[in-house]
C-alpha cells in the first residue's frame, strides 16, 4: 500500500474510531512525517491532540508501536480507552508479573497488538530488553519527552536510557512529544534521543479559550478567592493546586466545612484512594477536586471549567501546563493563581534540596564505599546522620540521581513498596489449611496463585498495593493474608524495607568521580531564572498569556483581551469576583456538613492541618529556621508545633532536632524535676542548653511515659 492509500485509509480510520472528519491543526503533518519515514519532534499544546499523532499511524504501519508513557498509574485506564475505540493496543509495567509480560510480548509478536505502551523503568531489566529483542518497532512515541531533559520542569532520570532502548529495538522511527518545551529544552530531547536532524512540528502555545488572572493575597485571605470562583460556577469542574500535602489537606477541610463537596489528590495517597478519586473525577461524581501537582497528567477531561493555583508554581512550564487542563473542549475557561511573599521561600527550599553542592554528592558517595557489600540497604535518614553537614533529604535524593546517572551506583525502583514472598508448601496443602469461616480468604488465596503462582514458587518481590489493584481487592486485605499464612509456617514473608537499595557500580575515590561543576552550577542558575520568570508573570503589567507565549519562543503573540490585564485596560473588571472588604478570619461554617457517605472517611487523628503542614517540611529536610520563614512563622510557634507532633508519635526520632548527649543530660534533671515546669530544670542543668532543647526532650519524654 502506497502513502496516498494510507492516507486515505487513515482518514477512513479517524472517522471510525475517534468520530472526527478532519484533523485538528499539526496532526496531519505528524502523521504525513510518520509515512514518509521521518522522525519527528512534536509540540503540541495541552489538549491539542498529540496521543492522535501516534494512535492513529500504528494501525497502518507494519509491526507495532512502542509508546512511552511515565503514567504508570493511569496505563490501564489508557490501554482501556484505546479497546473500546477499537484499537488493539496492550501495556507493560511492574504491575504485572513476569509471566504475564511474557505472554503479553508473545501476544505482540503474534500480530495481536499495534500499540505497547511501556514505562521507561522497564528498560532498567535486561530481561525485558532480551524480551523486546524479536519484535518489529515501526515507530518509538515518547510522551512527555521534556522529561528526558534536565531542564525541562519535571526530568526523570529513567528517561535517559531511552536513547539506548531506541537503538536496542533497530532504530525505529521516533517521535517525541510534549506541551511544554522551551527552545533550550526543545533542543535537549533532540540531543538526548540523537535525532539529528528530525522534523518539527510546531502547533503553537496559545489557548484563546483560557482567560488568565492573578491575586496577590495575603494567606489567609486566599480561601475566600477560592470560594468566590466556586460559588460563582457551583455546577462546574474544576482543579484546584496547592504546593505540598498539608495544604491540600488544610484547603480540603475549608471547602466541606462550607459545604463543598470536594475530594483531594496527593502521592502520599495509597494508590486505590487516588484510583479512587481520578475515577469519581472522570465519571463527574466529583467536581472540585484539590491537588498537588501529583493530580492531571494524562487525564483527559474536557469540561474542566477552573483551575486555581493556591500556590504560585516554581516555572512557567509547569504553571501552564497545570493551567492547561482547563477548558479542553476549547469553551471559556479561567486559570487563576493567587500569590503572596511566602512563595519564593517555599521554592528556594526546592530548588537548594534538588540542587545541592558537588562536595555533599561525593561525601554521599564516600559513606556507600564505606560498606564492604557492593549492595548497601540505607535509608536517606541513615546517610543524612553520617554527613558532617546538615543536609535536607531531598538533597540526599538528588545527589544519589546523580550519582546514578554517572553510573556510579543504581537504585532499585521501588523505594519502599517491595516484600519479600515465597510459598513453602503445596498449593493443595495450603488449601486444605482453609476452614469454612474462611473462605474470603481461600478465595483470596486462590484469585493470588492463579496471577501470581510462578513468583510464589520461586520467590517474588512484590509491591502489595500493584498486586491488590490486580485482584481488585485492598492492600490490607491481601497483607492480612501474606501474613497469617506466614504465621502458619506456609509462607516465608519478609515486610517492605523502608529505605533505599543501592548498588555500587564503580569503586574510584571520591574526588575523582566525574560531576559536571560547571553543569550543576548553570543548573542552579538555571532554576533561580525560572523562579525568577514565574515571579515575573505574577507582577508582570502587560497580557498574562502574551507573557507566556513569549516565554515559549512566540514573539509575535498579540494580546489575549481576556486575561484580568487586558480586561482592566479595557475598562473591565475582573469576572472573579473579589469583595471590597474582606475578613480577616479564614472562611468557615461551623455547622458545615463531611462529604457524603460515598465519599472516603478522613483520618481520625486529630491534629491540626497547620502543624502537618510544619510536619510536611520538616520531612523533606527542612531545619526549623527554615520552615519559620517559608511558612512565616516565628520559630517558637515551630518548636510549639514539633512538640505537639512529637507527643502525637508522628516525629518518632528527635536526634536531628537535640543531639544525643544533650538528650542524656536533659533527661537525667527531668528525672529528678519532673516534667511540670521548664524552668526549673533550665537552671538545674546549669549549662548552655537552650529551652528549645529541653521542650522537644520533654516532649519526647512524655510520648514514652503515654507507651509505658
């Protein structure tokens, strides 16, 4: 079959399948790359269609299409669309076992497929590879390619072996796509997957549909902002995105208590929560959904009327992207963020935490080699207590990726999920270990060795929330039964360990491993610039949407009209509406209803949000100084917090907060004191310890005394 009778057929094909006559501006010219045999670099705007550009051409290209994609969460749910379209198409992650790969690579060799979506962690397998090494790639789509560069807003390290899986699988035809790539980043997909020279196709960035605002509120000013937008579309969809968990939670709680309905979204989730709510989000069940930046990429809704930023973003990429999942069935849409001081703050924790000095990456180094094993099991905590400096576990984090990504050490891909199963008896046996008033286990059991039978024998790592979400069943369910067949003596179990596994790939002494300084140091510069251009944007007194399509390279843009700028030029006042005089109190209704019965209870523990969000920073490494000013709070009030979050048992090890020695003496006067009044054992201790100190050892103290 000539191009033109493929063209045709494709045409025949979009009506079929998707319901369209025409194509969407670009699609055609992707698709016209794809048949003359071209590798293309795709940039289309949220929305606009880029899954189309590879879908489509897989149907009539020999062999199959490799898709990667970093959703591992929502592949199924993709691959699902894709059947009921009637698109042959099937995925492979690490929710599935390894028989179930296999059979399913068979399937693909056979013809059954055209369309693989597989997660980029899979080529870490050199098992996979060899499994991938008997089929015919036509076309190699990679979506949400900014990732492969390490200036895009969101770089994945496994990302980078796709230049290698490219080759392994013949050097099919590539294309790679993304909403959001600057020149500079447009430029490193194009280096880092060795396209030289492909095609571009260039849709532009611009969503005239989107109308762009900015508040400068003070915080506890933002929520009444929030629910102005609310109660002005009530029977509207809309996303609303806060910069950590705590805050999520905290905004949570100020819609139902003024009787909104809403759900939350965030990665500390267990993932058949966020199943949960993505599912009720998608259906229409849920309308306001509050979410960090974990929530949107790869769901596909088109009637999202708002998105508001609660907090300001670190980069325009990630602003506009998050920005643009509102209004994809192009009606008027608005994209509101609310801003204040304490922003930069929270952001140049960020940006030290994934940008730390060379010297910390090879002290890092240094205490792996000091472990005899080339395999070393470690929590990020264990390696920040040997450091001579204090250093935040997000930069713990980033000098390991570094390390990685010099092939000096590899990570196994799961931080903390993994357990350790293996069946020792017959299957019958274990049958028979069943009685009557079990027998939603046995099925249980049953439902586990029909998928997973092969690891059992052999021994399997297993991730129980992927393998719970497979038998349709809840993760404590399926740990309930590991654990009493452990019990029995009929399984061997051993639980998820809660840190790292790092191999050393390479010995060499610390000072001599290869790290780029003057790369790292152009990164640094590199992400303060970004932050600079988003703070740009929020007080910029031009077009909001003028602004950003000159940032992505569009500099002809013209005004948008519609933006809260453009509007006040014009004599308009904003459409959110904002009350001449504002309380200063933070909106609540005491008689405000929970979410109704169908929706998930809340956490029983009852700790206040402002001292989870404290809790939250101090997680990710924050020092108590630091957390004061990003959350602007004096440091008392921080201390008061952690205390209170020590007594609750939510911060278990204080030595990162009073060192040991200190610890001993505080506690040997406490003994003789008692734990009443502070003052009295200040002076006992007759030494410079300061009342910070001794709080958080008393709080310590008092936890213990509540065990005992």
């Amino acid at each position: 079959m000539g191009v033109k009778e493929k063209k045709q057929q494709l045409r025949e094909l979009l009506n079929l399948h998707y319901g369209f006559n025409s194509f969407r501006p670009g699609q055609e010219k992707v698709i016209d790359n794809v048949l003359a045999g071209k590798s293309t670099v795709v940039i289309m705007p949220t929305g606009g269609g880029k899954s189309l550009c590879f879908q489509l051409p897989a149907l009539v290209l020999e062999g199959v299409t490799i898709v990667i994609s970093p959703l591992i969460s929502l592949m199924k749910d993709q691959v699902d669309e894709l059947k009921r379209i009637g698109l042959p198409a099937t995925f492979i992650n690490s929710s599935i076992s390894s028989s179930e790969t296999y059979n399913r690579i068979e399937a693909v060799k056979n013809g059954q497929y055209k369309l693989l979506y597989i997660a980029p962690e899979r080529f870490y397998s050199a098992e996979f590879i060899g499994m991938l090494k008997d089929i015919k790639v036509s076309l190699f789509a990679i979506d949400e390619a900014h990732c492969i560069s390490q200036w895009g807003h969101d770089f994945r390290p496994s990302y980078l072996k796709l230049s290698e899986a490219i080759k392994l699988a013949g050097e099919p035809l590539v294309m790679a796509l993304t909403a959001t790539a600057t020149t500079e980043v447009r430029e490193d997909i194009i280096a880092q997957l060795g396209l030289e020279p492909p095609e571009l196709v260039i849709t532009g960035f611009a969503r005239p549909n989107l109308q762009f605002g900015v508040i400068n509120a003070a915080e506890n000013l933002k929520p009444r902002h929030v629910l102005d937008v609310i109660s002005s579309a009530p029977d509207e969809t809309g996303i609303i995105y806060a910069g950590t968990r705590a805050r999520v939670d905290k905004l949570l709680q100020i819609l139902l208590e003024n009787n909104i309905e809403a759900a939350s979204y965030h990665a500390g989730m267990d993932a058949e929560d966020r199943k949960w709510v993505q599912n009720n989000f998608l259906s229409g069940k849920a309308k306001v959904i509050v979410a960090t930046n974990a929530f949107g990429l790869g769901i596909d809704k088109a009637n999202v009327r708002y998105v508001i930023h609660y907090d300001m973003p670190g980069t325009i990429e990630a602003y506009y992207q998050e920005a643009g999942r509102a209004g994809r069935d192009s009606k008027s849409s608005l994209c509101l963020l609310l801003s204040n001081s304490r922003d930069r703050a929270l952001h140049e924790f960020f940006i030290k935490g994934d940008n730390p000095p060379p010297e910390i990456t090879e002290e890092i180094y240094d205490i792996l080699l000091s472990y005899e094993s080339d395999t070393v099991l470690i929590t990020y905590a264990e390696i920040s207590s040997m450091l001579s400096d204090s250093v935040p576990e997000m930069a713990i984090g980033t000098s390991l990726k570094l390390l990685e990504k010099e092939a000096y050490v590899s990570r196994a891909r799961e931080k903390s999920g993994n357990a350790y199963v293996k069946q020792l008896k017959d299957y019958n046996y274990i049958i028979d270990t069943f009685n009557s008033r079990s027998r939603k286990q046995k099925d249980l059991f049953i439902a586990l060795h029909e998928h997973f039978g092969e690891e059992l024998s052999r021994g399997w790592q297993v991730n129980f929330e992927e393998a719970a979400a497979i038998l349709d069943v809840k993760k404590d369910r399926l740990t309930r039964l590991v654990r009493k067949l452990s019990d029995k003596g009929l399984f061997e179990y051993n639980p998820p360990f809660r840190g790292t596994e790092i191999r050393i790939l390479k010995r060499e002494k610390p000072k001599d491993i290869k790290l780029d300084r003057e790369e790292l140091k152009a990164k640094l510069k590199r992400a303060y610039a970004k932050l600079g251009k988003m703070e740009d944007y929020v007080y910029h007194f031009g077009c909001r949407q003028k602004y950003i399509l000159n940032y992505f390279g569009d500099l002809e843009a013209k005004d948008c009209g519609k933006c809260d700028i453009c509007l006040s030029k014009n004599g308009y006042k904003r459409k959110t509406k904002i009350p001449a005089r504002e309380s200063e109190k933070t909106p609540s209704a005491s008689s405000g209803q929970a979410r109704k019965q169908e929706n998930k209870p809340r956490s029983s523990l009852n700790t206040k949000l402002t001292q989870l969000e404290t809790l939250e920073l101090y997680n990710k490494g924050a020092e108590i100084d630091k957390i004061a000013e990003i959350r602007g709070l004096n440091r008392d009030t921080i201390i008061n917090h952690l205390c209170f979050l020590i007594e609750k048992g939510l911060i278990k090890d204080i030595d990162k907060l009073v060192d040991k020695k200190t610890q001993l003496k505080i506690e040997k006067v406490i003994e003789k004191t008692g734990l009443e009044k502070l003052k009295p054992i200040y002076e006992e201790l007759g030494e410079n310890i300061n009342y910070d100190d001794i709080k958080i050892t008393a709080a310590k103290i008092k936890l213990d005394n509540k065990k005992n």
